[in-house]
C-alpha cells in the first residue's frame, strides 16, 4: 500500500528557486541567450571578413543579385574599417603565411617629384585604326569597376580600342601593406603600355596614414595626413607618366554621407592640385557628372536620352549600373575630345 510523507519540507534556497523558475539547470543558458551569442558572434565574423565578402559579391555576374549583394556588404566594409576589425583578418592572414606582401610608400628611392619640370608638353593622343587600336587602361578601387566593365563593353564594340581592367576591392593608396598600388601600377603599365589611362582611388583611403618617418596621421582633417597623402599621389602620377600618355585622374563622386563626402572633398582638392602642375595629367570632375548640376548628391537623374536612371547603389558610395555607364560614356567622350584636340 503507497504512504504518503506529510512530512514538511524545508524551504528551497533562493538561488534553487530562481533556477527552478527559470526551467533550466546548472550549466545550461536559455534559448534567448544563446540565439543572442550567435548573432553577436556571426556579426563580429562578418565585421573581420568584411573584405573577403565584398570581394566575393563583387565577382559576381552583372545583374540584380550582384546588387544586392553589394548593397549589403559594402555598409559592413565600411563598419569593419572604421573599427578596425577587418585587421584581425590581415593579422590572421599574417600568421598563416598568406599575407599580401606590401611594398614601400612607392617603389622609387629617395625624395618623390611633387610638381612636374616646366619642359614637359603635354602629349598628343594619335588617331586610332582597327590596325593599330588606341591601348586604354582603366585602375582603381570597387568605386571604378563598374564603370571599367561598362567601358569594356562600350568599347568592345568598337575594333579602335584594347581595354583593360585593373581593380582591386578595398584598396587605395593609404595602406601599401595591403595591396601595393604603386608597384602593381608599374607593372601594368610595362605590360599594358596604355596611352590613355583612367585612374580612381580614395574610397578606402579616409582612415589612418603612417608617413615614411613613421609617424600617423588619423584622417583627411589632419594637415599631415593631407601632406602625406599628396606625397603619394604626386607619387603615383609620375609612375604613370610616358612620352605619349595622357592620365585622367577620376575624383571622387558626391557621398551620400555628408560626413564621408566632407573628406571625399580633400582628397579631390589633393588630386585637382596634384594634376594641375603634371601637363600628362587631367583631373576629371565627377561631381557634376553623377551629382546634381551643383555636384551634390542625387540618387536618380535624366540620362542623354531624358530618361531617369538610378545613379548610385543603396550604399550611397558606389555607382549602379545606370551611373557606371553613365560614366564610362564621359570617358569615351574625353577620349574623342583629346584626339579632336590633337588633329587641331
């Protein structure tokens, strides 16, 4: 027969209680909690890979996925660069052997020519031939790749071009340990020997600089970091400079961010500056390209043909398909205008 104990219990202790409550026991955490660590955890793996995901979005085919993609991404490149985590990957990178080689500031020795001697005329671009096609490079970051493939494949129509692209994603000219611009610069134009080339940086370089003696200068806003900054591209441009090619240097478009497009501002100043003293250099506004007429931004306007187009992607930095071949297109048209001006 089954007994019953009456028997009074002593009262469980507090903490027995609250565990008892909560349905769960020692060692284990609540679902919410451990849903919780997992977001956190795959946010900060994404923030780290940032470069690595955007690179690979980025070679993706043309089209509506490769957008969204993007779109998606490139606001967490931008996170991971501003905190600094994208450098655990470069220090993960580092320790397994599998880091990018970065070279010096500039692959020249001694003190780098900042203005250009007084001798040196401008060149005059030939008229091309199907038999002798005008030899066009198109180098820069991800801002300028779309534009490249749109140039391409304007360009690839037409037997009076070779073109070629060169774009690396989240590099610029402000971290040569990452990807060293000027040497892969030098060895492009060996290999290519373009007559006109379109160049683009400076949507990766708004952060810390460290100058040749070794001190760092934080951002566009510090005179030191606008002065080291020149010193490379000066740099760059004389890397670029031969006999018979003509250089456009692409400024930077309008940001959406009114913070980012202050310091968009500064570098172009640097490139205007820098060109204006290099007859062999151009530099090219694309504020009121695919800014409004005063240059500031605009998500959408007219196109040649009157019809609106999206000019941007959603991140408020890149350019859509729309812009990019609305650019391209001033490309080709600056190309004609130099061979105009050199048939006189």
């Amino acid at each position: 027969m089954a007994t019953t104990d009456l028997r009074p219990r002593a009262p469980d202790p507090p903490a027995r209680r609250a565990r008892r409550r909560a349905g769960s026991r020692r060692g284990e955490q609540s679902a919410g909690r451990v849903l919780v660590t997992m977001l956190v955890a795959l946010a900060l793996a994404a923030l780290v890979n940032a470069d690595a995901l955007v690179d690979r979005a980025d070679r993706k085919p043309l089209g509506s996925s490769r957008d969204r993609s993007l779109a998606i991404w490139h606001p967490v490149q931008d996170i991971g660069h501003l905190t600094q985590l994208t450098r655990l990957r470069d220090l993960g990178d580092w320790m397994a052997g599998n880091e990018d080689e970065g070279g010096a500031v500039v692959p020249v020795a001694g003190d780098v020519t900042t203005t250009a001697p007084a001798t040196i005329e401008r060149p005059v671009l030939r008229v091309p031939t199907a038999e002798q096609p005008l030899r066009v490079l198109i180098a820069g970051d991800s801002i300028l790749r779309d534009a490249g493939d749109a140039f391409l494949d304007i360009a690839g129509a037409s037997p009076l071009f070779e073109t070629a692209l060169h774009y690396e994603n989240a590099t610029g000219l402000t971290r040569p340990d990452f990807y060293d611009w000027p040497a892969a610069l030098a060895e492009d134009m060996t290999a290519h020997r373009p007559e006109v080339a379109f160049i683009m940086f400076g949507g990766n370089d708004s952060q810390g600089i460290v100058a040749p003696d070794g001190a760092t200068y934080p951002g566009p806003s510090d005179p030191g970091w606008r002065t080291e900054y020149a010193r490379r591209v000066g740099a760059v441009m004389d890397i670029l400079r031969a006999d018979d090619r003509i250089v456009y240097w692409i400024g930077l478009p309008p940001m959406r961010d009114s913070g980012f497009d202050r310091r968009a501002e500064v570098m172009n100043d640097i490139y205007r500056e820098a060109a204006a003293t290099r007859p062999w250099v151009t530099y090219l506004d694309t504020r009121p390209i695919v800014g409004d007429a005063d240059g500031h931004y605009v998500d959408r306007k007219p196109n040649e043909a009157g019809d609106l187009v999206d000019l941007r992607q959603r991140d408020g930095v890149h350019l859509s398909t729309g812009g990019a071949d609305h650019l391209a297109r001033v490309l080709l048209r600056r190309i004609d205008e130099e061979i105009r001006a050199g048939k006189g």
